[in-house]
C-alpha cells in the first residue's frame, strides 16, 4: 500500500512541477509577446487559470501533506501530557480525514453536475473543462486516502499532519 | 445569537491543533448549516469553492512569486548581492548589520515570500556576522526584521491576496508597499545606529575593504539589478501586469541561474518542490477562509460590525487602532495568512465604510502581518531565522523585539501621512 | 383566504447595492414585501459575496440563492440567443437592447434558455464602445494592431476582423494596465468609463458604433417560483411588468449622468465618418454569419433572433 501510495504522489509532484513550469513559460511568452510583437498567445489567460492553477495546486496537496506544510496552532497542544496529546492527535487525524472527505464529495457531486462546461478559448475553439474538475476530485480522494492511512502512523509520531513539529521549515507569506 | 456557535468551535479546533485551513472550513460549514438549514446548498457552496477559491488568474502570481524566491536563492543570487552591500558598508561601526538590512531589501525585491528571504539570509549573513563577533540578538534581530521587508517591497504574495480578497488593485498595492519598505529601512538602520552607539561592544569594527574589491563584487550583481528591474520597472512602467511580473520574474531568476551556471538541476527541482508545496499550503488555508466567508456573508456579521461601531460614534482612528493592536494580540497565536483573511472578512467593509483608502489599509495590513511574523511566541520568521542561522530562539527574539521599533515607527508615520503609501501608485505612469 | 406562511428568499447580485442594474430589483425586492403583507422577504446579497458571478446559474440550481442578477455576457455559453446582443454594431443603445430581449421572450426563442428559471426583469446595458488612449482612432488603418482589452469571445473575434488585437486584463487591473499604457484602448460603455473611473484617463471614445453590448438580467428559479402561492405569483407577475420600466428610467439617468461626466473631464467623444462605419460594418459582418450559422447547426434560432434584433433596430431609426 506504501509504496503505491510513494509512486501515485511522485507521479503527482511530477505533474504539478511540470503545470508550474508551463505556466510560467507561457505567462512570459504571453507578455514578451504582446510587448515585442504585439502579438499576445491566446488563450493563456483561460489556460492558466481554468487548467493550471487548478493542476498544481490539488496534485501538490498529497506532496504538501506528506512534507508536513499544514499550519496548526501548536502551542497549546504541545504542553499537555503526552497521553493526552496522543488522543487529541487521534482526533485530528479523523477529524482531518471527514473534512477532506467533504470537500471531496462535494466538489465531485457539484462537477458532476457541469462537467459538459466548456471554455472559449477563441470564437472556433473551446476547451472541455472536466479534466480540471477531475483532477480536483482526484487530487481531494487522494489526499482523503492518505490521511486515513495515515491514522497508522500516529502513535509512531509520523502522520504528516503532526511532522512540522519535529524539522521541517515552516512555510507562510 | 447562534451566531456565536461557528467562532466557538474555531476557537476549540484551533487549540486542539486542527490546521487552521480545517478549522476555518469546518467553522464555517457549521455556520452555513445552522443558517440555510439545506444540506444541498451546503454541498454546493463548499463544492464550487473548491474551484473558485484556485482558478484565478490573478492568484497564478503566487505560486510565480515563491518560485521566484526560490530560484533567486538557490541561484547565488544572494550571496553575490549581499557581499557587494557588505563592502559598500562594513567600514562603520554596525555596517555589517546596515549591509545586511540592505541586502534583504534587495532581495526583497527580488522574492516574493518574506520565509524564504528569512532562510537565505541567515544562511548567508549570519555566520558572518558570527566570525565577526556580533551579538546573537542583534545578529537575529537584524536578519529577522530585515526578512519582513520583503512583504512591503514587491514582489510580494501578500498584496496579491489581499487584492483577490478585497478586489482591490494588485499592481497599485504592490507599488503602494516600496516606499514604505524604504522607509522601513532607513528607520531599521537608524535602530541599529543607536544599538551600536549604545552596546558597541555588539558590533565589532570589521576589517577595511578596497575601493578595488567594492567596484569588483558591485560588478557581480548585475543578475540582481536585472530582476529588480524587471520587477520594479515593469510594474511602475506599466508593461506587464502583476500576473506577467510573476511569470517574467520567475522565467529571468531561472534563466539567469542557469546562464550563469550557478542553478543546478537539483536546486531547480528543490525550488519548484518548496513552490508547490508553498502554494498547496496557501490555497488550502484559502478554501477554508472562502467557506468560512460565504458564512459571514450569510450571517450578516460584518454589517452588524459597521451599524455597531457607527452607534458608538467614534473616531475613525479609534477603530483603527482597535484593529491593529486586536490584530497585534491574536497574532502572537495564529498565523498570519489565515489571520489576515480572518480579519479581513470582518473588517474590511467597515473601513471603507469610515473613509479610509482600502490600498493604505492593505499596507497597514501587511505591517501587521510583518509585525506578528516576528513577534513571541508565535513568531514564523523567527523560527526560521533560529533553526538556519543556529541562532537560540529566545536570543533572536531579544533582538527582533528591540528592533520591531523600526516597524512601529513605520506604521505611526503612514498613519500620520497616508501620502507615504498613497504617492507612488498615483504616479504610476 | 391568504395563508399565513412567509418565505425568505435570497437575491445574489454580483454588481454593488447601487449599480444601476440593481435598481429595479432593489425597487421590486421592495414592493414584494408590502404588496404581500411581508410574508415573502427577499435578502439580497451584492458584489459576488455568494458565490462567483460566473457560477450564477449553478447557484440558482442548487438553491444557493433564489434570484440572482447575472451579465449575459459572462454566460454566453448559456444565453446563446441573448448572445445576440454582442453582435458587433447592432444594439445602439439599452431602450433597444431591452425591446429586443423581450420580443424574444415574446416570441418563445429563449424558451431554451430560460428553462429552470423564470425572467423577473431583462435589462440591456449601455453599448460597449472603443475608448482610447493613445491616439483618435477614425479610419481602419489606425486601429491596427492596437492593444484593446476585450469582454467576449464574439466581441474578440469582432476586434481580429478591424485589425486591432484583443488582449486579456482581468478586471481589477484594467485601470492600472491603460493607465501604464499596456493596453492602447478598451471595449467599455459610458456607464462604465465613469464607474471604473477610466474617463479620467480616456483620451477619445467612440460613439456611433457599438462593438458590442449585453444585458444584466434577474432570474427566479422556477422551484422558487413553483413553492410560492398563486397571489404571490400574481404581485410578482405584476411588478415584473413594473420593473421594465424602472430599469429603463434608472438607465436614461445613467445615460444622462455619463454623458455629462465623460464631456465635463475632457474626453473627446466623435463618430466615424457615414463611408467609414460602412467599412467597419462589412469587415465585422463574417462574424454576424459566422454566429448565425454556428447557431443554426446548432439547432437555434439564431437567424430568428438575428432578424427580430435587426428589424427592431430599423424600426428605431
Ligand atoms: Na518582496
Ligand atoms: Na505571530
């Protein structure tokens, strides 16, 4: 099961890496040319933001997770005896996994209601938009499954929801 | 009064240790539900969110600004950069520390999240400072608020969030944060002057440089002036919008590393891995605030605020000082990003209602962030600024809170003069 | 005997409280509360704060609101027959564009369109007109290759055929990106130059001929509609009919408004040269064809609605 789940979120950290490295390609070619050659790439704008943004982000959400960047209020929890904290920990992680499980069934019954959505790239050309919405369904069950089995791990103190107390830097604006 | 219910079970998820991003989604799915009473339009509501919340093009500038971060650290950009500013000032006493204020605001301009200008400096200044014979706390001090200029000088992903959630201009806020940021500096280096007229036992002269060898490591830095250029003066020239800088930005912190032969096909990947797991962080935390949103909006919350806070009839500065220093307070526990979009949702709409400028309050916004960055006990550049530059943290907090001053200041003086942040966007041409 | 049962409705608006577009739904929202005595109460929530204005249909399906006020333009995937409106240089002004929707209504074409929903009120904006900033664009020669931020799709296809080149600004940086000058121009109506501001940095605007135009129109969702009691149904009937015409009044102050505004702050306002615009019509006439036949094999009445337009537009002449 571990090693499937290492191989899916490679695979997704490779997809989500490549989408972010079209984008920016493409948001500097589309403004070099608009500049240079007055000729600016159509369809970036939508491209960028109905595909794109949408691909790094949930396909990054599995990475994210197993790297520990979730930001918690620490301060309190960590002062408490340890057996209790075990148990407050146990709860997260459940409580994590209905949340996300949420999102993911309400994401994928409101996209399945508009997957047939399509959007204009010019006058002659239309993109189908389910690929976007799939990915996001996709990248929501994922993360839901990797929480759960991650329940596993909690008393070890290796749930990716607990690591950033232990290294890791901490990520903000 | 049920009202209530949705921020008490905040406040027990936050303590519990939920992340935030959980929290603020589940507080707000409660809220929904008490208020609708319809599982179906709560489904809904959450659902399109999970769209809406990332498909913005506006919002592609911030994974471009980290990643932007990213690359001019790992590219050498810093190290270059910093020992030009570190010639031009090391030979009066506390230069090594103006340098390194420098340095950080030229990065500043270069980076596009405070973190990781706080992680490269201390990697590069700090033992420096260390063989030199500075003070921790002043050596962590310095590092630590030098970071948050960051956030004011653009590039910077605050002002693009604060843009998205308030509609509000990104190029004007990203202008409106570079004087501020100056004078941020100057006052930060005025700090240091009377630390060291007062301890000058914590800054040790430094050894004298050559006019030779400031010309020849000022010669180095050309990638860095590039990138400021493309930063600055495509944003205030008006060739790109904020969305482009992003992308040209990064594209050019790339390709000049890879010219130059400094980025490596691992320090590339490392960058993209920190962006996008930076970026997944962010936007969580942002689809916990929209749900959490659209159950203010349904409750009517901050309509209740502004007739409140109008029937007790006071002055408008009263309730912006209430603001800041209620901000001050909880963000020495939360973080900042979900605090700010917090604190937007309820206070937004009664600023503009009293008058005041809303792209003057997105800096003073950003200065609160800048401030609960640095400040105990839950301080996020802090931490980092302890952990890379192996500095204890109660030390660097010693001199990150002496040296928050400089931002105190610096909030003060644009709440005297708005002029401070309000001139250049109005130049802009 | 009436029944004593209330019913809270919500209204998302995706524009501000006082948008002229939210005027006679603000008026109606109103009068339904006092002609029924308060049993129907209608919040209404403004400026995209339930939801994305692009999502407006799916919020109305899913009874995330009740009403909602939504820009045909944005949904021109949707309103295909109303898409008519973008029709390059075909709507002259908002009494038209209003007369047009609701002989189309009238006549059954957006029964497509409208199933699901119920019409409360069609409102047809002030036509977008080029703007510039740079130079005063009279003939096609100067139009060419300037940078000019487009709405839609139709009226992007419109800017390619004259020559200019259409370029994406998301909104909220429309002012900073002509300001700075990446942008050489916009599509925009009068109304809208004063609301953004932009008249105070617009050079020349160009009236006479309508780029493009749309509508902002309120819909009910007929589940709504269907749960409320007959008497109900009827005020609204009633007031629906009323709000035409309060739309129309708020329009023509808003017309008047901008009018003044945009001469009072200096910009030059003129028309193309009676030769000149019959160029302009017959470069951007392949687009009308081309909308008309992707309509029709599309199976809609795309030529109807085409002709229905035209011919009111003559008919005002
Ligand atoms: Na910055
Ligand atoms: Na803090």
């Amino acid at each position: 099961m571990s090693r499937w789940i290492q191989i899916i979120e490679k695979g997704f950290t490779i997809l989500a890496i490549t989408s972010t490295f079209i984008m920016v390609c493409l948001t500097a070619a589309d403004a070099m040319g608009r500049y240079f050659l007055n000729q600016p790439i159509s369809g970036v704008y939508e491209i960028t933001e109905k595909y794109l943004m949408v691909f790094i982000v949930y396909l990054a959400f599995t990475y994210a997770y197993q790297e520990g960047a979730n930001i918690r209020v620490t301060i309190l929890v960590s002062r408490l005896p340890s057996k209790l904290n075990l148990v407050i920990r146990y709860f997260v992680q459940a409580f994590s996994i209905l949340f996300v499980g949420l999102l993911f069934v309400s994401a994928t019954q409101i996209n399945l209601e508009r997957f047939r959505e399509v959007v204009d790239l010019t006058k002659r050309l239309s993109l189908p938009l389910w690929p976007a919405y799939l990915v996001i369904s996709i990248g929501l069950l994922f993360l839901t499954l990797l929480i759960f089995f991650d329940l596993w791990n909690v008393k070890k103190g290796k749930s990716g929801l607990f690591k950033e107390e232990s290294s890791g830097e901490p990520v903000s604006m | 009064m049920e009202l209530i219910y949705p921020f008490i079970i905040l406040l027990i998820l936050f303590i519990l240790g939920v992340p935030i991003a959980f929290s603020l989604g589940t507080a707000g799915i409660v809220g929904i539900l008490f208020i609708t009473g319809d599982l179906k339009v709560l489904m809904s509501m959450v659902g399109l969110v999970t769209f809406d919340a990332v498909a913005s093009y506006v919002l592609s500038a911030v994974p471009m600004f980290i990643l932007m971060a990213f690359l001019s650290s790992s590219g050498g950009l810093a190290t270059d950069m910093y020992r030009a500013a570190q010639n031009w000032t090391s030979n009066i006493r506390g230069g090594v520390a103006i340098g390194t204020v420098f340095a950080c605001g030229i990065f500043g301009a270069m980076s596009g999240a405070s973190l990781a200008a706080a992680s490269v400096m201390s990697e590069i200044a700090i033992p420096n400072m260390r063989r030199l014979g500075y003070s921790e706390a002043l050596t962590g001090g310095v590092v630590s608020i030098g970071a948050t200029l960051d956030i004011l000088i653009p590039p910077s992903i605050l002002f693009v969030i604060y843009g998205i959630m308030t509609n509000t201009s990104v190029g004007k806020l990203l202008l409106a944060g570079v004087i501020p940021g100056i004078v941020l500096g100057i006052f930060l280096i005025l700090c240091i002057l009377l630390w060291v007229f007062f301890r000058p036992q914590d800054a040790p002269r430094a050894e004298p440089v050559s006019w030779s060898e400031r010309w020849h490591s000022s010669y180095r830095i050309w990638p860095c002036i590039l990138l400021i250029f493309i930063v600055m003066g495509l944003l205030y020239a008006g060739v790109a919008t904020p969305t482009e800088v992003a992308g040209l930005g990064a594209f050019f912190a790339g390709l000049t590393g890879v010219i130059l032969r400094r980025l490596t096909w691992t320090g590339a990947i490392q960058a993209f891995k920190g962006t996008i797991r930076i970026s997944a962080m962010i936007f969580m935390v942002l689809i916990g605030a929209y749900i959490f949103g659209y159950f203010m909006t349904l409750s009517g919350i901050p309509q209740k605020v502004i007739t409140a806070v109008q029937a007790m009839n006071l002055n408008r500065w009263v309730v912006m000082i209430a603001i800041c220093l209620s901000y001050f307070i909880f963000s020495m526990f939360m973080d900042e990003l979900p605090l700010m979009l917090l604190y937007l949702q309820i206070t937004f709409p009664l600023i503009t209602q009293l008058g005041f400028n809303p792209i003057w309050y997105g800096v003073v916004m950003a200065i609160m962030v800048m401030m609960g960055l640095v400040f105990p006990p839950v301080g996020l550049i802090v931490f980092v600024v302890s952990e890379a530059g192996r500095i204890e943290l109660s030390k660097v907090y010693k001199g990150a809170s002496i040296l928050i001053i400089a931002i105190v200041m610096t909030l003060v003086l644009l709440m005297i003069f708005p002029e401070i942040v309000l001139w250049l966007p109005s130049t802009m041409k | 005997p009436q029944s004593s049962k209330t019913f809270s409705l919500k209204f998302a608006s995706w524009v501000p409280q006082h948008d002229t577009m939210n005027y006679a739904p603000n008026l109606w929202i109103k009068e339904v509360e006092q002609r029924t005595g308060g049993r129907v109460k209608v919040t209404p929530y403004y400026g995209e704060s339930l939801g994305k204005v692009a999502n407006s249909l799916d919020m109305l399906k899913t009874g995330i609101c009740d009403l909602a006020l939504m820009p045909t333009g944005v949904l021109s995937k949707h309103f295909r027959v109303l898409d008519v409106l973008a029709l390059p240089g075909l709507i002259p002004d908002r009494v038209i564009g209003t007369e047009v929707m609701y002989v189309l209504l009238q006549k059954g074409l957006l029964e497509k369109e409208f199933t699901g929903y119920v019409p409360i009120v069609l409102q047809c904006h002030d036509p977008f007109y080029l703007n510039f900033t740079k130079k005063k664009v009279t003939n096609l020669e100067e139009i060419k290759g300037l940078k000019i931020r487009f709405p839609s799709v139709t009226t992007k296809s419109a800017l390619e055929a004259l020559g200019a080149t259409p370029v994406s600004i998301p909104p909220p940086e429309l002012f900073n990106a002509i300001n700075t000058g990446i942008l050489d121009g916009t599509c925009a109506s009068p109304g809208y130059l004063v609301l953004s501001k932009l008249y105070e940095i617009m050079k020349y605007t160009l009236w006479g001929y309508p780029i493009s135009s749309g509508a902002n129109i309120v819909l009910m969702s007929r589940k709504t509609w269907e749960a409320l009691p007959p008497d109900v149904q009827l005020v609204m009937e009633e007031l629906n009919k009323n709000a035409k015409s309060n739309y129309l009044e708020a329009g023509k102050r808003q017309d008047e408004d901008s009018i003044k505004q945009i001469k009072a702050a200096g910009v030059e306002t003129y028309h193309l040269s009676p030769e000149e615009l019959k160029k302009w019509q017959r470069l951007t006439q392949p687009v009308i064809d081309q909308w008309i036949s992707d309509m029709q094999a599309a199976g809609l009445p795309g030529k109807e609605a085409f002709e229905t337009a035209k011919g009111l537009v003559e008919k005002h002449k």
